[in-house]
C-alpha cells in the first residue's frame, strides 16, 4: 500500500478521537512531543503547571498537621499526559499505517511547602522508526522516583531512574516533532540522561543566570569502577526575549560540549542547537527551528537539523520536519505534521497526534 494510500486512515482515526474531551490545563509540547525510548520520557518536571486534582482533601495544613487515614493529603497530586498517534512513511521498512500511543501519570506530595517527592509512571505500545512511542508493552514501567527540596537558595534533587538535565534550565523553545528535534539538536548535553541513582543540584541568580550539575552512577556500584557514571553540568542565562545555554557532559567513553539558544521576534521564535561529542572521534550535529506562536486558531513550527552527530569522515544526513498544534480546548490538543528523513533511503512520513491532559 502507498503511501498516500494509507492516509486515507489518518481521517478515520482522527474522527474517533475528535469526540474525546477532557478539561484541563495546556499540553506541554516540549516534554511529550518526541517519539523514541532515547529521547521521549516524562521527568520529574513534566507535569508542572497542569492543573492538579487533589486525590482527596485532608483538612488544613501539611501533610504533618492532617489526618490522612483513608485517602490522600491535600498536598499529593496526580497529573496525566495521553498521546495517541497514527501516520505511515514512505520508503521505510514498512510502509503500513500504524498507530501507537503513550500515556505518562506523575504522582506528587510535599511535606513541607518547599519540597517534593515525585513518581513518574510510564505506560505505551509504540509504532517504529520516526513514529515510534515510549513502548512498555502495554505495561506501567516507573520512569522517574525523585526528592526535591532546597538548601539555602539552591535546589537539591537526589532520585533513581531520571535525568541529570531535570534540573537543568535550558534554552531550546522548539516543540519538537520527530524524535531528531528533541533538545534542539541537544540531547547528549544540554539534555543529558542518567545511569539510575542520580543526584543533581540547580542555582538560579536573581540576574537571570543559572548553574545547575550533577551525577548519576548505576546504582549496584555508585562511582566506582565496576559501574558506569555520568556527570553534567549547565550554564544557561535567559531573559524575556532570548536565551543561552552551555552544557558539558561526561559519560566516562564520551564527552561532550552542546549549546542551545533562542531569540523571540515579535512574529516568530528562532531556536538553535549545536553540539559535538569525542568518543576517540570528534563527530557534531546542528539545529534550527522555527515557532509561530499565532497562525490561526494555533500553532505552527517548522525545523531541520541533522540526523545525529557525525565525523569529517561520514556522510552527514539530515532531517526536515513542520507541524501545525491545534488546542480544541484546553486539555486536548490536535497536531498534523510532515518530516523526511535522509538516508541511505529517504524516509517521507506523514502523521497526526492527539494529545489530552488532565
């Protein structure tokens, strides 16, 4: 079947899901908009700013100062995040239409006011190649137990199975896409990952800079030789209009130096990302997109970036991609886009991806 043959499913689905409503606050794009197990994960931030349903109101005050015999503290949250995709690529493996979906559930509670101990749970059963979603089979997986909290004016997270850039402030303003867009071209830097047993710490100055660093070791062998470790750190400084952010990585085999920025226009946001990693050889990648806050009742963004980093010696590849976000109200959001992915054989995809929160 051809390609635009498969489109004519896209409408179909699409009208299942159009009768779907929820109410509550704006999807974030940023944290549930790119499609591999690498690059797509709910953290310990992704629920922020969402509206929250207390489980169950416990009276007045902390968790200390209520009862909480029969349900949960005023001060625990529960947040979801639901991607439903389906689309089809020409000149892939397979060039079936296929759907996919994911769902991501963040858990919360405070015992101070100032602190929070976090649970990421992931669920999904994704398609492949560039429309591939964060796949469990279909089985809740915990991706991210944190605790947050604050020593003196800095902010301290200690955590198992998150990413040192949690903390990090980054400066990308780029929803992106395909999973190639993720981080602004960033990912092994700016958005670097974990090992598992993580602690990280973040410092915001009143002038608008940030430092933040941190380590995450595999939790059987913390920092020793017999395990693998991963450090960070990140310099970023943001203002109204624009923002910087410098991020060096090391995961023992491979070091890296990434840089992600963006400069808001009046009619349009520029993002860019560049980075360069040293495994024995030196191998960089780029980034730059385009996001036009209002362009009818939505949303639309265009980018293109390379494939990943690579060598003077290798055949550089790129990737273009463009989509339009359109909020049917404020907890549903429908978004339809078109990437191509270079190759050894090109890859056209066409996909449209619904997401709710609540």
């Amino acid at each position: 079947m051809k390609l635009f043959q498969q489109l004519l499913v896209a409408p179909a689905a699409l009208g299942l899901l159009a009768p779907l409503s929820v109410s509550a606050s704006e999807v974030n794009f940023d944290e549930i908009s790119v499609y591999s197990n690498d690059n797509l994960e709910f953290d310990v931030n992704s629920f922020n700013q969402k509206s929250t349903n207390n489980l169950l109101a416990g009276g007045e005050g902390l968790v200390d100062s209520i009862d909480t015999v029969g349900g949960f503290s005023e001060t625990t949250t529960a947040s979801f995040g639901v991607d439903f995709l389906v689309g089809a690529e020409d000149g892939a493996a397979s060039e079936a239409a296929q759907f996919g979906y994911q769902m991501g559930i963040g858990l919360e509670t405070s015992f101070t006011g100032e602190d929070a101990l976090s649970a990421t749970i992931d669920i999904g059963d994704g398609a492949s190649g560039a429309l591939a979603f964060d796949d469990t089979a279909d089985v809740l997986t915990l991706d991210g137990l944190t605790y947050t909290f604050p020593v003196g004016g800095a902010t301290v997270m200690v955590g198992d199975s998150t990413d040192i850039s949690a903390v990090y402030t980054g400066a990308c303003a780029y929803s992106a896409f395909t999973d190639y867009m993720g981080n602004c071209g960033t990912g092994s830097t700016v958005g670097v990952g974990g090992n598992g047993a993580t602690a990280a710490v973040s410092y915001a100055f009143d002038s608008g800079f940030s430092l933040a660093g941190g380590v995450s070791s595999t939790p059987e062998s913390i920092l020793t030789e017999e395990g693998a470790d991963v450090f960070g750190v990140e310099a970023a400084y943001t203002a109204d209009s624009f923002g910087l952010s410098l991020a060096y990585s090391d995961a023992e085999a491979t070091t890296g130096w990434g840089v992600n920025g963006m400069y808001a226009f009046d009619f349009a946001t520029l993002s860019a990302g560049w980075e360069s990693v040293d495994t024995g050889t030196t191998a960089d990648g780029f980034f730059v997109g385009l996001s036009f806050p209002e362009v009818g009742p939505g949303s639309f963004e265009v980018g293109m970036g390379t494939t990943g980093n690579f060598s003077s010696a290798d055949t550089e590849y790129y990737t273009y991609e463009a989509s339009y976000a359109y909020p049917v109200n404020d907890g549903m959001t429908i978004t339809p886009g078109v990437y191509i992915v270079e190759g050894a054989t090109d890859v056209t995809g066409v996909a449209v991806k619904t997401s709710f929160s609540f």
